[in-house]
C-alpha cells in the first residue's frame, strides 16, 4: 500500500532520543475541508492536524538527512514483510512492557 500526503505539521520530541513527529494529510482531504462551507463551519488547519491528520516518528537524524519541510509532499509505502504468528507478537508486547517498567 502506497499513499501520497502533505507534511502539516513538524514536531520535534525531546525525551531519552530525539525525535520527530511528522502530521501528515491526504492532499484529497485538505482540498474537501478548504471550501467555503467547510471553513464557516470551523473546520480550520488546527482542526485537519487535531483530527484527520496521520502521524509518524521519525529520529531526529533521519529528519536533518531528509530535508522535509512543511508543505512538502511525501509518499508513505507499508508492506508486510513476513508472517508473524500471535505468540511472537504477544512475545515482543511482553519484552515491551518489562523494558518500560524499569
């Protein structure tokens, strides 16, 4: 699956590793909430970012190399890479949370 989307919105997280957020939205979604109706209705940037609006993290390094900027289009591709059975995902959750509890 591969989508096209605009960068919103860019939001650098400051925790143990630097990070960055990207909030990104359909092109085809931004053009049906820009019409007059929609903008007497309140539906204004904030909202599309609040409420519609897609997010990944990225690390900071992988931002600087990348150049995004806001406005930018970018293609997102998801493909699964192999078969995970529901114990190595009940397994990898576990290692999860007893790596958050320390």
């Amino acid at each position: 699956m591969k989508k096209e989307y605009l960068v919103l919105q860019i939001s650098i997280v400051q925790d143990a590793t630097p990070s960055v957020t990207l909030a990104l939205l359909e092109e085809s979604v931004l053009k049906a909430n820009s019409d007059e109706r929609s903008r007497r209705f309140g539906r204004d940037l904030d909202y599309l970012i609040n409420s519609d609006a897609s997010r990944i993290s990225i690390s900071f390094k992988e931002y600087v190399s990348s150049g995004l900027r806001v406005g930018d289009r970018v293609s997102v591709e998801v493909t699964k890479v192999k078969q995970t059975s529901p114990e190595s995902v009940a397994k990898l959750l576990e290692s999860t949370r007893r790596t958050e509890a320390y």
